[in-house]
C-alpha cells in the first residue's frame, strides 16, 4: 500500500517535473558528448542552431517545421524541444493541433501515441506560463 | 535499502498494472486531444476505427494487420493496442508468434526489443484472462 | 517526334512487361548474390521462405501479412512480390484494397504513392490471369 | 548509336514533361483507386485534402508543414506535390530552400538525394512558370 | 518530500544498475520468446549471432557496423546490446563517438536523443569497467 | 518490333553507364543546389565530407559504416555512392557481402531489393576496373 502511494505520489512529482527533467537530462548529457570533444558533432550541433534563425523564413515557421518533421519521425525528445520552441514564440493551441493534425495525415495512426505524449508536454508548457 | 525496496515493489505494481495504466493513459489523453475539436484529428480517429471492422476481411484478418504494421513500424503502443484486440478476438499465442516471426522477418532484428514488450505485454494480458 | 513515338511504344511494352521484369531481374540479382556464398544470406533468405508457410496461420493470411508490412515500411519490391503471392493465392481486389485501407491508415498519406503503384501492378495481375 | 541518340533525346523529352508526367499517373492511378470504391481510402484523401485548408495556419504554411514532412519521410512523390502547392502558392525559391535545409539537419545525408530531384522538380516548375 | 528524496534515490540506483537491469529483461524476455518454439523467430536469432562472427571482416568491425545501423534507426535496446559488445571488444570512447558522428550525420538530428542515451550508457560500461 | 530493340538496346547502354550517370546526375544537382546559396546546406556537405576522413577509425572503416547506415535505411544514392568509395579503397567483394549481410539481417528483408540492386552496380564497379 505505501509503495502503490510512493509510486503514484512519485507520478505527480515527475509530471510537475517534466519539463525540468527533460531540459536537464538533455543539458547533462548535451555536456557529456561535447565534452568528447568530436569536431563533426560539435560543427553539427552548431548548425542545427543556425537552421532554425530568422531567414526568408521567420523563426515561428521554422520551429513549425522542425516540430511537424520531429512528429512524422517519431522522435518524443526532438518533439519536446520543438514544442518547448514554439511556445516560447507563442505559437497557440489551435495551431499546434493544426500541426499535430498534419503530422497524423502525412504519417498516419502510428503518429497517435507521439501525439498523446505531446499533447501531455503542450499542457504542461501551458500550465506552467499561466 | 528501504528505497531499492520501494524500487521493486513498485517495478511489481507496475507489471500488474501493465494493462490498466497503458489504457488508461490512452483515455485520458485521448479526451485531451478530443476536446481540443480539431476536426482533421476526429475525423482521423472515426476513421482508424471503421479500417478494423468486417468486410471483405474479418475483423480478426484486420487486427492482425494491423499488429503486424504497428511491429515493422516499431511502435510499442500500437502494439500493446492490436494486441488487447486480438486477445480480445480470441487469436491464439502460436497464432501471435506467427505474426512476431513476420515481423522480424520482414522488419530485422530491430523488431526484436519491441518483440520482447509484446512478449510481456502478451503474457500479462493471458494472465489476467485466466 | 520519332523520340516521342519510341518513347510512348517503350512505355506500352514496358506496362505489359512489368511483372515479367519484376520477376526476372528478381532472378538475376538473386542469382549473382547467392553466388557468392554468403552463408548468413542464404540462410535468410530460406527462412524468409519458410516464414510464409502454413502453421497455426494459412499461407494466405501470412502472405496479406507480408504485404501490409511491405506497405507501411514503403518498399515497392516487396509489395510487388507479396501482392503475385496473394494473386496466386485467390486474394479477391476487394480483400487487398482492406489491406491498402489498413497500411494507409497506420501508415499515413505518405503510403498512397505506393499503393498507387501497388494498384497498378494488381490491375496487371488481374489482366493478365483473366 | 542510333540506340544512345533516342535515349538522349527520350530524356529531354521525359525532363520536359516531368510535372505533366507525375500528375498524370497521378490522376489516372487515383481513378483506378477510387473506381474500387473502398471507402476508408475515399474517407482518407478526403481527410488529406481537408488537412491542408486554411484555419488556424493558412494554407502556405501548410503545404510547408506537408513539403518537409514528405522530405524527412522521404517519399518523392509527396516531395512533389506539396512543391507544386508550394509553387502555386507563391513560396519563393530561397524559402524552398530553407525548407530543404530544415529536412536535411532533422533527416540527414539520406535527405540528399531526395534534395537533388527535389531541386531539379522546382526548377521545372519555375522554368514552366516564367 | 519523502517520495521525492525516494524517486531520487530510485534513480540513482537505477542509473548504477542501468547495465544490470538491461540485460536481466533481455535475457528473461529472450526466454519466455524462445520458450514457444517459433522455429523462423528461433532461427532468425541464431543467425543474428553468426552474423557478428570473424570473416572477411573482423568482429570488431562488425559489431561497429552493427551499432551504426542501431543508431541511425534509432533503436535504443539495440545500441545498448552493440555498446556493450563494442565495449568488451575493446573499442575506445574516441572510436565509439566517430561511430556517433557518422550515425548523426547520415541520420540526422534526429539521432541525437538516441546518441544521448547511448552517451549517458557508454559512460556507464566505462565506469564499471575501471 | 523497332521499339522494343530500342528498348533493349537502351537497357544495355544504361547499364553499362550506371555509374557514369549516377555520378553526372549527382555532380549536376549539387551544382543547382549549392548554386541557391543556402549556408546551412552548403555547411552540412562540408561537415559530410568531414566525416568520412582519417580519425580514430580509418577512412575505409568508415565508408563501411556510412555503407551499412545506408543500407538499413534503404537509400539507393547513398548505397552507390558509399559503393564507389568502398571500391576506391580497395574493399573486397567478400566484405562488401559482409557489409550486406550485416544490414540485411538488422534491418530484414525489406533491405533485400536494395541488395540486389546495391549487387548490380558493385558488378559494374569490379567490372570497370578490371
């Protein structure tokens, strides 16, 4: 009964928590691999930045992309960070679920369960700014 | 000590709970999504439940398509999903195997972690049925 | 114009030949790479074989198997080939248009260039036994 | 010779006919699809056609959303399509190409040569154009 | 406060017994898998052993090409499985991180959630080992 | 009759250009690409360059691990491309079949058309050379 209470009171922690955890894990292990000091990941890394900066294309449409090609490819993490992105630039709900709403035509129901753990972030990251 | 307890104990609620927490959390965030009335998405969602139902194939025919895609595809809720299904239908574990052998087959060894869920998941779900 | 004329007649020969040249260049490659005796292919490649079989599913449900696997992984060759299985198999269009249905829905729209293709290769199947 | 003069000449032909070329198969294979009546695949690529309306996102950044998500799939069918929209739609070559570079950092150098038919589609459809 | 310091506690033994906990499920799953007598599923997996084994190229090498095709599918049970064995075969941190970069660049950003889990498990075998 | 001797006689020649067309095509499109002055791509193909040279592993282990990442993810280019460098580097075809078995068997059958077509141009290349 006590472990059943940890484990559920554990869950609500984690989920407060989700944000943090992943932009801590990240950041972690982002400084473990830097740290090894390989000139094609680092160069790499550096360029992703650049790729998503103001161009014939503004931030807001490139964070777009970035999140709608994460979801296609089913990458939880890259989803997390984009959606992250594109709250920070106040890209809304509606529109999110317009991009979500894209990424599960394009790359049908297997998308779904992607769709839910970012659905779960995205109320998180609404939550916490309000 | 008393945390490496914890740790077990709740590792076994877990497994007990496979089933319940998988389809829970599909409920609950499915309502999420629902309610946000993004109308692409609904009509998606009616439209992944009518692809299951008999036609020129038997439902049973379809559920194990679609277990079969959700393998190569390697998605581990789609997974768990089809498999509750064709439970549900009455395939039987040597009739699951056949589809996993498919799946490896066709999809490689890259199947085979996704295998080893199913496995378990399958396991759990003849449990709790008998 | 000539060009145009040798091009449009290619284009006709090339349409009534396409499951005869799917199977030969089929045959040739296979022949070139069995040759070399790598032990792990040829031993893939007959388990694949076996994997098709009758066992605790028909042959016919493993071959749908097969291609709605072959569908959603997107691989051109491989549908052909599963979709000459099922034909010879008494598949009817309408069961293989289910599994289209199925590889669409869990794969997405990214699986309609390929059914297209698919279809084409199934008229052909269809005029060329009637 | 004769032989070699005919395919040259066949290849110019076929470059220039490129867009007429994809948009015929297209539609003639898409009549042999619907012909069938399935009506999931009717339901579907209704669905799809309603993805890409304008709502909350306009119609341009969708096709956007719908051009790098067929990149990053890799599907040169749907690369095609969404850069006709794009094209029909005012999208400028420069932001094209920053849609190109978003696919090519979240894909890869497996994007690459989809990138090269990709550019060599927008060209024709530019020079088609002007 | 408890079930926070419990859940932080847990994660530390979790991260100690990362190596542990991966290949008791591994090993317990291949188990229930095998003990129904597929035979293609039975076959596959004694062929995946041959597969790494000294020939024209050497395991080493062979276990290096094995981790890089997990990497750039992005199946994280898979590295884990190729880190270890890269691991005992006596490939160094600098070699292991080239493999990374290769992975990263022919499979894009994408990867690197994955290259972070493989990071965080290779410091790991690291660690144990001195 | 005439057409299908052209056919024929175009098979032939295209054949025995295979690698001269691939390797025009390529350095044509980069050309286009590269001329729209898009600096992430233009920094991305020198990052790729990068990769592939003298480190910790060897330029030739290398082009092996760019081969098999290729192969598991099934891109026809990248396999030539990879296969033209193998063969500048003196890689036997004993280990090219290694390199095959290898992605064969992570990522299955589905890999086996692109084997066969990754087979018939290393026939040209050993052809050409010799």
């Amino acid at each position: 009964m006590t472990s059943t209470f940890v484990l559920l009171h554990a869950k609500i922690e984690e989920m407060a928590n989700m944000i943090e955890e992943f932009n801590d894990y990240r950041a972690r292990m982002n400084e473990v691999i830097l740290g090894k000091n390989n000139l094609v990941m680092k160069r790499l890394w550096n360029l992703d930045t650049n790729t998503y900066e103001d161009g014939a294309l503004d931030k807001s449409t490139k964070e777009m992309l970035g999140l709608v090609a994460s979801m296609v490819l089913r990458c939880d993490d890259c989803i997390k960070y984009h959606l992250g992105k594109c709250h920070e630039l106040g890209i809304t709900t509606e529109q999110v679920y317009e991009i979500f709403a894209v990424a599960n035509i394009v790359g049908g129901t297997i998308v779904i369960p992607h769709t839910r753990r970012a659905a779960e972030y995205w109320e998180e990251l609404v939550k916490q700014s309000s």
